[in-house]
C-alpha cells in the first residue's frame, strides 16, 4: 500500500514466467477486481478511512533476454467504486 497525494493506493502485482499464459496484465480477471475492491473497501471500514483509494498493477513479465523481465505499472488498473 502507498500513497499518492491525498489518495490510498493498493498494489496488485502480478507476474508470468512465461507467455504460455498471457501476459501479466491479464491476470486481473473480474473476479480478482471484485476481490480487490471487497478488500480495499474492508481495509477503509476497519481503520475508519474516508479517502480517495485506487488500485494499480505491477505486471511482470520476462523479457525476450534470458534473466531480463519487463515491467509495467498501470495506474488506476481498478478505481475507487
């Protein structure tokens, strides 16, 4: 968790080994997205937060370079609902 100004942010990172798969960004499913923001909104209601939350997305995944993985953050991946 961070935050970006007056905003909370969640982190989801997700990573491949391979491309067998998809890429990394892929992964975040609607079910996943669903079981963010249950989650962000938990957290918020728990500690008694009233502010602006979003949630980005490391997606890793590896290079066409043996030992190299590209990086790729995507901001507001899930917002505030």
């Amino acid at each position: 968790m961070a935050r970006d100004g007056s905003a909370l942010v969640f982190v989801e990172v997700k990573a491949r080994r391979t491309m067998s798969f998809g890429a990394a960004v892929k992964a975040l499913t609607a079910r996943k997205v669903k079981r963010l923001v249950a989650t962000a909104q938990h957290y918020l209601a728990e500690h008694g937060l009233d502010t602006p939350w979003r949630v980005d997305l490391v997606a890793i995944d590896p290079s066409p370079r043996p030992g190299l993985a590209r990086v790729t953050l995507v901001r507001n991946a899930v917002s505030e609902q």
